[in-house]
C-alpha cells in the first residue's frame, strides 16, 4: 500500500510547509500556489445581484466581507484601523462566529461603513450568499498565525477577490496565494 502513496507532500505557504515537513521528515514538501478546483463554482453576477438584493445594497456600491471566528491568529485590529481611516462609503458583511461585539459597535460607528452582521456559524449556502454580496473577501491575520488560510481557499474557489493585511508575510509577500480577479479572468 505504501507503494502507492506519493513521496512528496504539497504545501499552500511555508508556515505548512515547515508543519508538514516537522511531522514528515522523510518526505519532500513543496510549497504550490492554491489551485482552483471548479472554475464553474465561480459566483455568477446573477447570484451576486440576488445576495446583494436580499440584504439591501444597490449595485455599485462598495462591499467588503469579513468572513470566519475572530480566532487569536486573526489580525482584527488592523481591520479596524484600516476601516477608520477609509474615506469612501462601504459596506461590511462580518460574518461568523465568534466575534468581539465591541468592535462591532465600533465599526458600526463609523459613518462611512454600513455594517451587515451575520453572528453565526454559517451553513456552506449561506457564506457562497456572503462571497456572492462582496467585493472582496479581507483576510487579515497575525504574523504568528502559523496556520493555512480556509478563507483564502474558500475565496479563490469562489473567484471572489482578496483584500489581504500585510501583516502575515507567509500570506503576502512571499506570494503563496494565488492573486484571483473578482469575476474577471
């Protein structure tokens, strides 16, 4: 059986690369960009109008999402900041479980940021309806995060944009994630 697995392992960044080679020592890890799986899962602008629709945002108008827990390894107080020093109108799509709801209150504040908050784990429907609403998908994380992106998986599978914190350098700079077009090739 053994004889049938390969004796290489794939890796999206190096924070996994070192993770996989740790446990795997004998094994050669190399790190690929995200690849995506169904270029037909893309969001079609049909169901990005209808998600728009349902939670109130007119065509044209700027969106963001905020999709996942707000974990230890999530930077959120860059996205804060970030948010407080934008100048355009927008909106937020924060979405999942958990989250501070402080720094809701916060974000709601802001004049310029219309805030749609959707505090729950939510079921594989209802976060293609959140990709379909945005823009781009903002995935910010700590520079110790140390761990794989489903966001950005989720995202690029999606052919949804990403708005990404430079924050985490395995995430951006040494270009381990694919640089997807939001409904565009």
């Amino acid at each position: 059986m053994s004889a049938l697995l390969p004796h290489r392992r794939m890796a999206s960044r190096s924070a996994l690369k070192h993770a996989v080679s740790t446990r795997f020592p004998h094994m050669d890890t190399q790190i690929v960009p995200f690849a995506l799986a169904d270029p037909g899962a893309y969001i079609s602008e049909a169901e990005r109008a209808a998600a728009r629709m349902r939670i109130g945002i007119r065509e044209g108008e700027r969106v963001l999402c905020l999709v996942g827990g707000w974990w230890a390894h999530e930077d959120i107080p860059t996205v804060e900041r970030a948010l407080a020093l934008t100048t355009r109108p927008l909106h937020l799509i924060a979405a999942g479980a958990p989250m501070d709801t402080s720094v809701l209150q916060r974000i709601g504040a802001l004049a310029h940021v219309a805030l749609h908050v959707q505090h729950r784990e939510l079921s594989t429907a209802q976060l293609r309806a959140v990709y379909a609403a945005a823009d781009a998908a903002i995935v910010a994380r700590t520079p110790t995060a140390g761990k794989e992106s489903g966001l950005v998986a989720d995202a690029a599978n999606h052919g949804i944009a990403l708005l990404a914190a430079t924050s985490d350098a395995d995430l951006t700079e040494r270009r381990c994630v694919v640089r997807v077009c939001s409904r565009a090739p």
